[in-house]
C-alpha cells in the first residue's frame, strides 16, 4: 500500500529536477553496475556532470545525435547494460522515434529513455524545443511504459522501480525547478493513479505540471460548493483504468489536464477507457493543437490555458453536461 504525503504548500523545491535526476541515477550506479548514463551533448544542461565525473566508465556521450544515442543504448541493453537515454523531449520523441520503436520496443531491448523540458516548461527554448506531443507518440509504440514524475520526491521513488523493471520506459521530465507535492517519505507505484482529493461531484485527472494547477482548482471549486475528487494520473500508459472507471461511477463527470496537446494525449487516454467501460462527460485543460512559443513559464500557462482558473472553468462546463 502506498503511502502519500502531500506538502502544505505548492511551492518550489530547494534543488531542481535534473539534480534530483542525477543523484537518483548515482544512487542507482552505485549499487548496480549495469547502470549506464547514455547522451546527446546535454551532459551539463541535464545536470549530469556528478554522474560522469563519478563513473566515466559508464557514461557514453554520442554528441548531437539522438537516433545514434539510441541506437547505442539499444546496444548496451543487448550486452546486459541498464541504460539511461537523456535528452530534451522532442529530439529523443521526434527525431529518435524509429529507433525507440525498431532498435528498442520491437527488439524487445531494456532502455529507460528520458525526455526533459517537456511542454511549457521549455520556456525561452521555444517551440522547437516544447513538446506537446511527446508522451503521445510514445504511448504508440507497443509495450513502452510512459511515466511523468511530479515533483522530486515522485522521481526519486520511481527510479529504483524503472531500473528494476525490464523493458522500454519514457520518462517526461521536468529540467528545472518543479513544484513542490510530495512530501519525503511518499510511495508511488508505477501504474496507479495516486488519489490527492476526494470529492462527489466531479473528478479531475491531471499529470505532471498541472497536477499542482489541479489541486488549487479543487481548493477554488470548494469555495463555490463544488466538491472535486483528484488523481494524479502519473503513469500515461499502463493507464490504471480502473481508477478512471471508479471515477466516472462515483462522481459522474471528468475533467483532464496536461501539459500536453489535448490530441492523442491524457484526455484522450482517457476517453479511451471511458467510451469502453463507462461513458461520462469529459472535458479536456491542455494544449489545443498547436505548436509552441518563446517565454516565460507563467505567460505559457496563460497563454496555452493550463491554469488552475482554466480547470475550474472546465469543471463548470463539464457538470452542465453531466446527468
């Protein structure tokens, strides 16, 4: 039985993700020398120098070449290795897709590839740089796991699991500061949705950055006498269905949010249960099929409409339809 902690406030973690990411990867190089850190020339921009610096051995940097990094990671894997790709979202989702699916799912190869700066949280990086469709494609590919860590503590438990697990993992993960949910001392397991709220009138599932937007919109919901039920849906593929299912029977209504474009993404996995096993009225908080912009991470949050405003407005329309 997991165990959850939720922190009193959402605010910023003492030390971003790419450090938590990169202390958890030690930990695990420290115990099991299969670990392996594979790159594509983001060494220091994922925080990755301590791991390298500690095992040049098992670090292999491929330079600005994705596809090639995976490939390799794929090489490893055949050798017994447990390796981990890492780079920005789009360049190991996009340019790398064939090799993850070919080299990777299809071989049925062991490689953990993370995927950093997901969505609005490329921020100056542009639209080049902020993938909005990431976990979808990678939630395509047959027998790839597809996780989204929500904070420090979340990763930090979920590594030692991924590790532990054979087969082709993507990992989104944000590269800088990430707010705070967890409180040390909180368990997760990968395919369960984690339950933040209860509520009777309406659910709100959400993943990653807007689980944090979820949980103040059911805090403002509240105040209007609406009680909001909150998942935190972490784990995109195994989805945990019967969570969804629970949901749908039990408070009538869905509401999905994520830093993601609203095609192909949580909503629509969702939706998908949904439709099979209990239909319900579902509106979905994301990114509305388009490309991304340069600026900061409180204009694009805005701007894209991934605010706890936006999922409350959402509850209002979703329960208008509810019978």
């Amino acid at each position: 039985m997991d165990q959850v902690i939720l922190a009193k406030e959402n605010g910023n973690d003492v030390s971003d993700m790419r450090t938590a990411y990169c202390e958890a990867m030690v930990e695990l190089a420290e115990k099991d020398s299969r670990i392996v850190a594979v790159d594509a020339d983001l060494m220091s921009a994922m925080g990755m120098k301590p791991f390298a610096k500690q095992f040049p051995e098992r670090t292999v940097d491929c330079g600005i070449q994705e596809a090639n990094m995976i490939g390799v990671a794929c090489g490893l894997s055949v050798w017994g290795k447990i390796p981990f790709a890492h780079t920005f979202g789009p360049f190991c989702t996009r340019r790398a897709c064939d090799q993850i699916f070919m080299s990777g799912a299809y071989n049925k190869a062991n490689v953990k590839v993370v995927g950093s700066d997901p969505g609005i949280t490329a921020a100056y990086n542009g639209g080049t740089h902020m993938p909005f469709e990431d976990m979808g494609i990678m939630r395509g590919i047959p027998t790839m796991t597809v996780v989204e860590p929500t904070d420090i503590v979340m990763l930090k438990n979920l590594m030692p699991q991924i590790a532990d697990t054979y087969g082709m993992f993507y990992m989104r993960l944000v590269r800088k500061g990430v707010r705070k949910v967890y409180e040390p001392g909180s368990t997760f397991t990968i395919g369960k949705a984690v339950h933040l709220r209860e509520g009777k009138d309406v659910t709100i599932i959400a993943s990653g950055y807007c689980v944090a937007e979820a949980i103040s919109a059911a805090k403002i919901l509240q105040e209007q006498g609406i009680s909001a039920r909150v998942l935190n849906m972490f784990t995109w593929k195994p989805l945990d269905e019967q969570a969804v299912i629970e949901a749908a029977a039990e408070t009538g209504a869905i509401v999905t949010a994520e830093n993601h474009n609203v095609i192909n993404g949580l909503g629509s996995a969702v939706s998908e249960v949904l439709a099979k096993h209990n239909p319900a009225p579902v509106e979905m908080v994301g990114v509305q099929d388009e490309f991304g912009e340069v600026g900061p991470v409180d204009y694009l949050r805005e701007r894209f409409g991934l605010t706890d405003e936006n999922i409350a407005a959402a509850v209002h329309r979703v329960l208008q339809r509810k019978h």
